[in-house]
C-alpha cells in the first residue's frame, strides 16, 4: 500500500513518468482507505467483507498491471538518433571488426 507513494515520489523528476506519477498518489490513499473498509467490515457485516477484500486487492493489482505495462513499453529512440553522427568517417573505409582503423592500402610498399 505504501509502495505507490514512494514510487509517485521517485517519479517527481522525471517527465515522462508524470502521469503515473499523479495516478499512484491517487492509489495508495485509494487502496488504504479500501483495507480499513476491509478490515472494518469483516467485523460489522461479515457478509460484505470478500467484496470488501476483493475490491481492495483489484485496486493494488491495477497498479502493478499498470506500472508493469508503462515498464514494458519500448524507450524513445531520439536519444540514441541524437547521438549518432551522421557525417562520414574521415579515415576512410573501415576494416572487419575494428571501428575507425583504416584498412591498409595495396598501393605501394609499406612505409618505414
């Protein structure tokens, strides 16, 4: 119950994460108040305390399917666009597994 609140405080920096943000503070409090229903119930009316319960636990497991699936969905990939230079490489061609080592030439001897 208390795992969203310290989740929605995680995510206070960061934009992305904004809208969970604001619907994890909504259900800790949410899921709190319904395990007091709960536990209240199961004293009063016995009758209603498995709709009670059942409640309480759909709401804590909403949150886990919903931060699960905002964890699974793929990352932007701008960054990495961003990062990547576009331009040619100055040395040339490069050889078999070595990035930016030009490939030795057949156009002459070696120099020494």
């Amino acid at each position: 119950m208390l795992a969203p609140l310290v989740f929605a405080e995680a995510f206070r920096d960061d934009p992305q994460w904004q809208g969970l943000r604001r619907y994890s503070q909504i259900s800790a409090p949410l899921s709190f108040g319904l395990f007091v229903l709960y536990l209240f119930s199961s004293s009063i009316s016995p009758g209603w305390a498995g709709l009670y319960q059942r409640v309480f636990t759909t709401a804590v497991l909403t949150w886990i399917v919903v931060l699960g699936a905002r964890l699974a969905r793929p990352r932007p990939r701008h960054n990495l666009i961003r990062s990547r230079s576009a331009a040619p490489c100055p040395t040339g061609p490069t050889g078999p597994g070595r990035r930016g080592q030009p490939q030795p030439t057949t156009d002459g001897p070696p120099n020494q």
